[in-house]
C-alpha cells in the first residue's frame, strides 16, 4: 500500500490554486469550444428518445445510429432539462472536465503536482480539442 505524504499546504491555499486552475482552464476551453458534426448524430437521437420514439435516428426505423450510449443518455437527460442541445452539450462538457479536474488535482495532494497535470493535460491538443466536441 502507498502512504499518501501529509499535506503541508495550507486549505485555503490548495483551494485558491484550484480556483486559479479552474480559471486557466475555463478560458482555454471557451477559446477552442466547438461541436463536432458526428455529435448531432447522438444529438438526433437525444431528441427522438425524449419525444418518444425511442433511440433511434429515423422514427420509423429500429436502427442504433449512435455508438457513445452513456453521452447520448446523459445528452438526451440535459436536453430534457434546457430543451436545447448546442450549447448544453458544451456546458455539460465543462463541467464533467472540471469533475475531472477536481478529483486530479485533489487525488494528486499537491499544487505543484496538479498545476503539472493541467499543464499537461492543456498542452495535449486531442485533449483541448476533444472537451467540448460534443462526442
């Protein structure tokens, strides 16, 4: 079993790092937010499941045209609440990310471990790309 080191840092520091995290990350994320085309599949899908006709792309036909169900389930719950899906596909992204980020930085125990782990994770391009794509 590993010991976790005792925290030597201070709460309020931990948590004012984070915020600090939160906001680089925030305005990474506004500037490369985009929709890919694959997600108005699930999108669609979304949509017919919460009128009723079922997961499926066409009304009439019983054919899977997604291949992401959890996103399309989580999808077709948001779009319930906001009656939309462009722009909470991208609000439900950011926040699963900072989830993310959250249990990183807070499994991690350190600013200078989690502040390299943001780094990281911004420098990633598929990483940047992909947060927001809707897919």
């Amino acid at each position: 079993m590993i010991a976790r080191p005792r925290r030597l840092i201070p709460p309020a520091a931990m948590r004012a790092a984070f915020a600090v995290a939160v906001v680089i990350f925030s305005v990474v994320f506004v500037a490369n937010c985009w929709v890919g085309d694959d997600a108005y599949i699930s999108f669609r899908v979304s949509d017919n499941f919460i009128h009723g006709y079922g997961l499926r792309w066409n009304v009439a036909e019983r054919v899977q045209a997604f291949t992401n169900p959890l996103w399309t389930l989580l999808m077709a719950a948001a779009g319930w609440i906001s009656g939309e899906f462009f722009y909470t596909s991208m609000v439900v992204s950011f926040l699963l990310c900072l989830i993310v980020l959250a249990l990183v930085w807070r499994w991690l125990g350190r600013n200078a471990d989690g502040w390299l782990a943001l780094a990281l994770l911004l420098s990633s391009k598929a990483f940047v790309d992909y947060t927001s794509s809707g897919l």
